[in-house]
C-alpha cells in the first residue's frame, strides 16, 4: 500500500492540487436553457461513432446536481477545480450576444467553488464547438478564431475576476488529428491538409484571444493545454532514432514550438509540403504571445518504431483500460525536455489518470491500480521538480466517471464511481487514497 507521508513531503506548501472535468462529458441538459447545439450532440447521433451508441444527453446530470457535486470536491480537500465552460451553451450560435442563462450556470459553478475554498481553473474550449459555427466551416476557416475571441472576451467580462487561471484550449492536437484527420472524434473529418490547418487555427486563436484578453484587463493567469507524450525509439538502431525524432517534431514540437519560438519545425513543414497550413503575416507572433502557464496533460508514452515492429502488448508495461501503457518514468522525461528545450513559464499537469475495471462491490470501489497510478506519476512530478523543472500543480484526471467520448460511458477514468441509471456518487478507494495524501501535503501549510 502507498503511504501518503512520504510523498507529501517532496512538494512544496503552495503546490496546487486538483481535479479536472470537461463540460460535455459531466453537465448533461443539453438542450436546456438556452444551450445550442455542438458538434459532439450531432456526433453522437452518427450511426457506430460512439462505441456503446451513447450521448452526452444526460451524463453525469452535472447541470442539475451543481451543489452536490461542488460539496464533493470541497470534500477531497483539493486546491482547485478545472473545469472548461461550453460554448453552445454560453453562445448558442457561435456568435452574437452571450446566453444569460448560459453564463448564469458558471457564475453559481465558479463563485459556489470560492464559497467552499476551491480555485477555478477555467478552460474556454474543451472541444464542444457550437455547430452553427462548424457549419460554416469550423476550425477549418480562420473565421472560427476570430469567434473564438468573441466568446472569450464575453466569459471573461463575467468571470475573469473571480478565476484563478483560464486555458484557451484543451489538447488542440486532439481536435486537429482525431476530430479532422482520422474522423474518429467530431466533427468526424478525415483530411489531413485540414487537420493541419485546423491546428493552425487553434494556436492562433489562442495568441489571439490571450492578447485580447490582456487588452481587456484580464487579471486571470494565462495559458493553454497541451497533451504531450514522451517519445521513445524502439531500438537503438539509427532507423529507430530518427523516427522517434521526427515523430516528436510531429506532435510535441508542432505545437510547443510555434508556442515559444513563434515558429513550426522546418523538418515537419518540409514534409508536409502541400498540406503545410496558409500561414498569414502575423499569425506566428500572435501564436507566440508570451502566457502564464502550461498545462500538460500527460497518459502515456510513444514508441517509434521505423518497421513498425513494435508490440505494446509485448511491452512487460501494464495497460490501462484504453489499451495505454503505463509508464511513469516517462512524464519525468517529458518535463525535464521541456524543461531543457524552452522558457517555461508554470507548468501544471492538468490531466493525468487511467481508465480501470472497478465494479462497485458491497458499496465500495477497490482500485488499487488507480491509486498505484496515480502514486507512481505523482512521484514522478516530484523527480521532476528536484531536477529544476517549474511545477506549480497537478490534476487528477477525472473527478467522476464521465462520458469518455467515441468510447461512450464504458472507460471509467473517475475517482468518483458515477452509477449512471441513479447518478449516485460513491468515493473510490483513489479518492480516499487521494484525499489523505492531500491532508499530509496541507499539514505542512501549518
């Protein structure tokens, strides 16, 4: 078993600790109060796309279960909660005036937070595009980013005072290459010149709504959310090395360093050739607009493999539910590259869990393997730190089991067991695990 104590004692007093949610995944009431349509409603009803036929109808029944839910993060003891707000919700249409009603839901979310002494971690865009806007082209007109400022501005004007940070973006590279290039998320694309200009206009519309933000008088920290991996050649065979290279050119780099050296990876731009994005005058320094933080979301590692030989069953690393290898060592390496590669400002990991089997038996939730995952990477932030890297938090992805989107509500990532036929909440024994080793790291505020 896992003493807290220990490890409790490697982070220093004002290190943040949370958990984190998305909209579409938790709030259900989709159709109530206003709330418009988003690309994941429509996706949902595409015959095979979600693996169990489920939607996003119902969920987790957050939006009319607020205050129980806010009672039960408070009762964790975390620091904070990041959320992300939805943007057919606030503006049914992607555009034009706000939906009182809409904001009216974050407002009680972020203030009934501060009332129970939890920080709001605010995320602008967790995928849930409004599909008036993806109707007139969506993340692949740049149109989009132009909207997407609009809608900032308008939830900031609302909650930016009261906020402990705001994310632009949620794992752009997830939107660009699952919703655009392999279809298997929505809008349920297949296109790879579209995918990249996809990506493209998700970091601009971040450069963009943080200098307006700014301009704004936003007093809210600053950042965006990244889902990085740590990149690994299978062999040592120069083939191997080269590819795992490129690959992390490919993913990491094509998003960090237009992020923090206002520029996309030559190698990667040459091999694209025709499919290189439209790139404007401009767009790389508003991309490059310095930020407040990084949020990494970290799961698993990628091997490169030049024959594509590689087996991760073969692996000896044990799998998550989603068929992920768990490998802790590799956040380590992941933070201490960033580290070297770029001026990090904060970092926090935002996102970091595992899907598991973990039936309710006689009214509890034995998930060892949860807590040994979560141990096992939480101690390797701490590494991480003891080797200079500029860690302010990290997040426990997620609070409840939720809608995991193409899987439907069959992956369980939560630390809250959700029974979706009651929507009864039952502490896992993560949670439990979780919140004693918070009361060892908040004893040392004493």
């Amino acid at each position: 078993m896992h003493r807290p104590d220990d490890l409790a004692q490697q982070f220093p007093p004002d290190f943040q600790w949370g958990v984190a949610t998305s909209s579409f995944q938790i709030e259900g009431a989709a159709r109530e109060d206003g709330k418009g349509e988003s690309i994941w409603d429509r996706f949902c009803r595409v015959p095979g796309a979600i693996a169990d036929a489920s939607n996003g109808d119902v969920a987790c029944d957050h939006y009319h279960r607020l205050d129980s839910d806010l009672d039960l993060i408070a009762s964790l003891g975390v620091d904070a909660y990041r959320f992300s707000v939805s943007w057919p919700r606030v503006q049914p249409d992607g555009a034009g005036a706000c939906n009182p009603k809409g904001l009216d839901f974050y407002e009680r979310l972020v203030d009934g937070l501060l009332a129970r002494g939890v920080k709001p971690f605010l995320t602008l865009y967790h995928w849930d595009l409004p599909q008036a806007l993806q109707d007139r082209g969506g993340w692949a007109a740049r149109d989009t980013a132009h909207r997407f400022v609009d809608y900032a501005r308008g939830v900031r004007r609302r909650l930016g005072d009261r906020v402990a940070a705001i994310a632009t973006h949620n794992e752009p590279q997830v939107v660009a290459v699952l919703g655009h290039e392999t279809g298997d998320f929505a809008p349920g694309i297949k296109s790879r010149k579209t995918a990249i200009q996809v990506a493209h206009h998700l970091l601009l519309s971040h450069g963009l709504a943080v200098q307006a933000l700014r301009a704004d008088g936003c007093i809210a920290p600053l950042g965006i959310v990244i889902n990085l991996a740590h990149v690994e050649p299978a062999t040592d065979s120069p083939a191997d090395v080269a590819k795992a290279r490129f690959d992390d050119a490919a993913g990491r780099r094509w998003y960090l360093d237009p992020l923090f050296k206002g520029q996309y990876p030559p190698e990667v731009l040459d091999a694209l050739g025709a499919d290189a994005p439209a790139v404007q005058a401009g767009d790389m320094a508003a991309i490059a607009t310095p930020i407040d933080y990084l949020g990494i979301n970290y799961y698993f590692r990628m091997v490169a493999s030049a024959d594509g030989s590689f087996d991760k069953a073969k692996s000896g690393l044990a799998l998550t539910e989603m068929g992920w290898e768990i490998y802790p060592r590799g956040l380590t390496a992941l933070l201490l590259t960033l580290h070297r590669e770029y001026r990090l400002p904060k970092v926090y990991v935002t996102e970091n869990g595992g899907a598991f089997k973990d039936p309710v038996v006689d009214g509890r939730v034995h998930d060892a393997d949860r807590i040994d995952y979560l141990h096992t990477h939480i101690a390797a932030v701490a590494e991480a730190m003891r080797q200079g890297v500029p860690m302010a938090g990290y997040m426990v992805w997620s609070l409840m089991d939720n809608f995991e989107w193409s899987s439907g509500y069959a992956k369980r990532f939560g630390i809250v067991h959700v029974d979706y036929a009651t929507q009864q909440r039952t502490l896992k024994d993560s949670a439990l695990w979780y919140r004693e080793f918070l009361s060892r790291c908040h004893a040392r505020r004493m």
